[in-house]
C-alpha cells in the first residue's frame, strides 16, 4: 500500500521525490516504492461568485446586497485570462488527484502544503471539494532539503490537530469574501460615475493600507517650510589642528532667529576657550536581526532599483522551493532553540573559504536563538544546500539572506565615542560648545554586509587645554518635510498597525508581530501593495508611494470608516491570530464580521451626500450638477447626463434634441454649463418658421406631473 502525499506546488513535490528516490513520472504525479506524489498550483479552488449562488443576481444592483450565503460552497478556480471559464489547468489536476485518491493501493493522505494559515487552507479546500474519507496526516516543514524531508515523514501529525489553524485560513477567507464581495459590489454601484472604472475595490487589507500612504500624503501637504539656526564655531588647538563645535543653550542647538547668535558670533571673534568635560565612551553596534519577510523585502527594495515587495516575495519564494533558504513568509526575526545543531552545520557550510572565515565563531546569544520571540516559523536563513545555477535577481535576494546570517557569528562592531565640551568665558554665552567625533575600532559584522561608517576624528585635547576659536558662521538650517512612503517604511508600518517606530527598535516590533497586532500578513502585504497599485488607488514616483485622486475620494468619501482604522484592523488580524491560537472561536467572528458587513451596505446604501462622492476621472470635465440629485453631470457619446445614472437619476440632454435642432442649434458643452449654472441659457440669431431671427432664454424644467423634463422659451425683447 502507498500513501499519496499533496504538495502546494511541483516544484516542492520534486523535491520530495528527490529525497525519497522516487523516479516514476506520470502526468500530474510522481510515483515511488511506497509514495505518490501529486500537487496542486496554489489554490485550485475558490468561493463561489454570488452568481454562482443565484443566477438572477448576476448584474450588481443595490437591492441585491448585502448577500450572506447560508453555506459557503467552492468551485475550481476561474480562468485569469476569462473570470466566466473554468481554469482548464487546474480542473486536469483536481481530476489527478481525485483519480489517485480512488486507487485501491492508496491507503492514506498526506497534506504537505506550506506550514501555514494559507497552506493548511490550501489543501483543506481540496480535501473538502473531494470529500476525502481516508486519513489524512500532516508534513510540517521549514525546508525542502533531503534531510529534512526524510526526518518530516518519520514524524507527521494527524490533520485533525490542524483544526484551529485551518479555521484562522477559512476564517480570514470568508471574512475577506463577505467584505470584498459585499461592500466591492455596492460602493462601485453607488460611487462610480464612468465606464473607464470597472471596479471600486473595498477590502480589509487594502483600505487600512491606503490610509497609511493617504495620511503620509497628507503630512506632505500641510508641512509648511521653516528654517532654524546653528551657531558653528571652528576651533584651533595649540598645535594648529582644527575642530568643529556647535553652540548649544539648554541642551539645544535650533534657534529660531538668527539675530542673538549674530550677535554672539562677533562675541566670539579670537577668544580663548576651555575644554571642561572630555568624555570617551567604548561603544558597540550588534548585526541587525536575521530577516523576517518585511524585513527582506524593506532591505532589497530600499537598495536595488526597480524591486518591488511582491518581486522580492516571489524570488524567495523560489529559493525556498529550490531547497536554497528556509521558508520565507515568516513575521520572526529569530531561530527557535531547536534549531541551534542545524544552524551550526549551515555555517559551517558557507563560511568556507571567506576572506573573514577565521572570524566567525558560532554561538547561541537570544539575539539569535529565541523560542519565546518565534510564532510559526522561525525567521529566513540559508540552507546547508550551495547554489549551482542562480540568475541575477535569485543572486541579490540570496545573498542577502547569507550575509545578514553570517553577520550573527561575526565579532560585534565597535567605535569609540568622543564628546567634548568647550566653554567660553562671557557673560553673553550662556550656553557651551559641543564637539563630537568617531572613530571605527572594529567593523566586525559591517565587513559581511559591507556597511560603511563615517568617521569623525578629534585632535588630541584634554581636560582643561586651552582653545582658540578660529571663525564662527550662523548656519541656516530648513526643516525637511516628510518623506513620502516607499515599500519599505510602509512594510514596517503594516507590520506594527501605523505604530510610530524607530529604525533601532527591531525588539518592540518583534513583540508586536507576535501579539498578532498588525496589518495583512507577511504573505499577504506585498499583494496588498500591488493591488493598491493596480485598481488605481496607488501610483509610484520613482522609490515613492502616493495617492491618486481615485485613491484620496476612497479615504474621505467611502463611509465606512473602520475599515480605514488601522486599529480596527489591526484587531481583526489579531482576532484571526488568536483563533489560531484557540483563544476565540471561527463561528464568533464569522458572525461578528455578518453584523459588520450588513451594518456597512446599509451605510453605504442609505449615504445620502452620494453626489459629491461620484468617482470621475481626471480626463473628464465636470459641466457641473445635476438638479435632480446634486450628483456631476459629465459628457458621454449621444448626451449629456447625471454621473449618477446607475442608482436611476434620469437627468439627460440629449445632443441631438429636436427641440433644439429646429432652431438650427446645437446642444454644447458650453450650453449645458451655462444652463446648469444659471438655470437657463440664452441664444441669439434664432430662426422661426417663417424666418424671422430674434432672441430667448431657454430652461430646461421638470414636468412635475410626467416627471419628465421639458424645454421652455422665454422671450428677450
């Protein structure tokens, strides 16, 4: 008897037929002495569309929302080229494996998809959609190697304790449906006022996200440009060497004026000064932590021009598969303690025939190796398997990996720190002087990552010399405004909810990512990015993110205002963590997001300043508003008409209207603002029927008995 064993993706289950010598290729699986092993492409199954539910709500209409299904069925996933055809690939391998699950010599299942959330659902979905009986066993990997591999089937688990897990997955999936399908549906039938937008996308990820980059947008916008001033002194030691010192009163050298340090620069001109505190600190600088997802994609897309996080994502992705680094979705930035022997071999392995080999020495500092700082997966590093083949881009990302692990095991960089304190004797410098410098004693883990200091040196003084002020100058100094996001500042703030952070806080961030406080997942965030980018919401400047008008009108107009909130968001993916975890259960929250999701259409539905939310874009002019619903009236091919026609505003001026016609006129652009801004509009050179020219204001008002509007003519004399 054999076991079928299902992968997530071929190329994993290659490398499981590598390491259990299994050499039978057939098509859709590989077979051997005692496993098949066949896989899927990802997903090969997703939600039903509410068509699916229910043909006659196949034509998005208000009425039909908000859809709650009483079940939540699954079908093989669409065609990306055609949403309305079945993926032809997918279906031939959901048949494979159902036709090796009816084989008589197949006597279990073992599930080998990603050891995560998605993973688990990954084949869940299948398993349910084929309704398997025989047992099911679970592989739980953090690499492909043969080792691994090997060891991973000496110790699966039952699928049944997967249990909490898989209801995070399908909890995450059928709150991310009941959202997106619901609030997509009416806010692109409510707002949308042009056939050139296809879609308003509403989503629990992606909303929260753009916030981040509007708010950002924002502080740009409002920053108002100002200036400080320093007062810079050089001074001159006994022995000629010169030295630079900032003025400083009440531990601040920003002055808002310039006028009392002018005045205190000609104070200055040849004194004498003393220096009264000279203080040297011995100070050390630790390797940053091993990469988490974030952290890579942060690191490759701020150093490498034309990487994005999704790219970054997909080429570690293939690295892992390719036996190259562990696996790479992972929100830790340590090694759980279990993996203390493995880690000592991969060094082992890489640090042979480096320039710098004789400096790393392994060790198991918490910097490291901490179970307690671990969720899932432990944070990326490399395999003991050497590359053979890699392209370019495989080249940097690896690399990277490689070199932030050997950097744990290099000595810790250190410097000398110099401050001085120099005081001048008048009764007009109430404050000091302060001088700093730098000197690199030991680069240690920075010759790995090849980090660069700047060094500042000081001449030799001590406490007590005498100096010489050489020349003073008053600096202005313009305050910089904020920068615009790129993918690596917002990486980091997905990853601690829109939390202020410092660049050296590696440890806070770590504790927040494990209480499941953030925003998306590290598999999810980079999707999230490019889809920002690819509904509209989103543009790039160079490294920058910013907000396109369509992406600004979401953030002020949509009235579902919490799922802007990141904090709202952020307790949601909590939420889903502690599902996870058994804390709170997947029928509560399913429940809870129904409530969220009936109470957000009826908002929507019932927004009654829906005129001025009208979507338009930025090539289509505004002739001004409609008087039926105060919504925008723009031009299309045969009219022009009320932007808010889908919700049954009948407002239109036809262009060829014979009314008009019949005095030899045309109905204009210009006409039709004119009679919308002044509620009619005036002609001259009119012809009647007999010929005769003369003038009249035309009105164009509503029949209150048809509900229809009517031209009507007024005389000029």
């Amino acid at each position: 008897m054999k076991k079928l064993i299902i992968t997530e993706k071929p190329s994993v289950a290659r490398n499981i037929a590598d390491a259990i010598n299994a050499k039978i290729r057939k098509d859709g699986f590989i077979e051997g002495d005692d496993y098949v092993i066949t896989w899927a492409f990802g997903h090969l199954l997703q939600l039903y569309d509410v068509k699916d539910y229910n043909q006659e709500l196949k034509g998005w209409r208000l009425e039909y929302f908000p859809y709650i299904p009483n079940e939540f069925k699954y079908k093989i996933k669409s065609s990306d080229r055609n949403r309305e055809q079945i993926d032809a690939g997918a279906k031939k391998q959901v048949d494979i494996i159902n036709a090796l699950l009816l084989r008589e010599d197949i006597d279990g299942i073992i599930a080998a998809t990603d050891d995560d959330r998605e993973g688990q659902i990954i084949f869940d979905e299948i398993a349910l959609y084929l309704d398997i009986k025989k047992p099911i066993e679970r592989l739980l990997l953090n690499e492909w190697t043969n080792d691994e591999v090997k060891k991973g089937l000496q110790s699966l688990r039952s699928n049944t304790e997967m249990g909490s897990l898989q209801d995070a997955g399908f909890g995450r999936q059928l709150a991310d449906w009941l959202i997106g399908i619901n609030l997509t549906s009416v806010a692109t039938v409510k707002y949308r006022a042009d056939e050139s937008i296809k879609v308003l996308n509403v989503g629990r990820v992606l909303l929260p996200t753009l916030k981040i980059i509007y708010d950002r947008d924002k502080e740009i916008e409002a920053f108002k440009e100002t200036s400080y001033y320093k007062l810079v002194s050089e001074f001159k030691t006994k022995e000629d060497s010169l030295f630079e010192g900032v003025y400083q009163e009440n531990e601040s050298e920003k002055f808002e004026t310039k006028d009392r340090l002018e005045l205190l620069q000609k104070e200055l001109a040849e004194k004498e000064a003393c220096i009264t505190s000279k203080k040297v600190e011995h100070k050390k600088e630790y390797a940053p932590y091993l990469f988490n997802l974030s952290n890579l994609q942060g690191y490759i897309t701020s150093k490498y021009k034309g990487w994005t996080s999704d790219k970054v994502l997909k080429t570690a992705q293939t690295l892992y598969e390719n036996k190259l680094i562990t696996y790479p979705r992972t929100a830790s930035s340590v090694l759980d303690e279990s993996l203390i022997e493995k880690a000592e071999k991969v060094l082992n392995a890489h640090k042979k025939g480096l320039p710098f080999e004789s400096d790393i020495v392994f060790h198991t500092s918490k910097r490291v190796f901490d179970s307690k700082k671990v969720e899932s997966h432990s944070a990326i590093m490399p395999t003991y398997v050497l590359p053979r083949n890699m392209n370019s881009d495989e080249k940097i990302v690896y690399e990277a990996v490689v070199n932030r692990f050997l950097a744990q095991f290099m000595p810790v960089a250190e410097y000398e720190e110099t401050e001085l304190v120099i005081k001048i004797d008048s009764e007009l410098l109430e404050g000091v002087f302060l001088s700093k410098g730098k000197v690199e004693l030991n680069d240690g883990w920075k010759k790995v990552e090849k980090v660069t200091s700047k060094e500042i040196t000081l001449p030799h003084v001590e406490d007590g010399d005498t100096v010489f002020v050489h020349k003073s100058s008053v600096n202005e100094v313009k305050r910089k405004a904020p920068k615009y996001h790129s993918e690596k500042t917002l990486l980091r703030e997905m990853e601690n909810c829109g939390r202020k952070y410092k660049e050296d806080d590696s440890e806070e961030m770590m504790l927040a990512v494990l209480s499941g406080f953030s925003i998306g997942t590290p598999a999810t965030r980079a999707e999230t990015i490019k889809k920002l980018k690819d509904v509209g919401y989103v543009e790039i400047r160079g490294k920058s993110l910013a907000c396109t008008e369509l992406g600004k009108m979401m953030v002020e107009k949509f009235p579902v205002k919490e799922l802007f909130d990141l904090e709202y968001t952020g307790k949601l993916e909590k939420t889903l963590a502690d599902i996870e975890k058994k804390k709170f259960s997947k029928t509560d929250f399913i429940n809870m997001m129904i409530e969220f999701v009936i109470k957000s259409v009826n908002d929507v539905k019932g927004d009654a300043a829906f005129g001025a939310h009208a979507v338009i874009p930025d090539d289509v002019e505004v002739l001004g508003l409609c008087p039926e619903c105060n919504s925008p009236v723009v031009e299309s091919p045969k009219a022009f008409g009320c932007s808010n026609w889908k919700n049954g505003c009948k407002f239109t001026i036809w262009k060829d209207d014979k009314y008009i016609t019949s005095f030899e006129k045309q109905v204009s652009p210009e006409m039709v603002k004119l009679l919308l801004q002044n509620g009619r509009v005036g002609f001259r050179g009119l012809k009647s029927k007999k010929g005769n020219k003369f003038a009249a204001y035309f009105y164009y008002g509503k029949d209150e008995n048809t509900g229809r509007y009517n031209w009507k003519m007024e005389f000029i004399d």
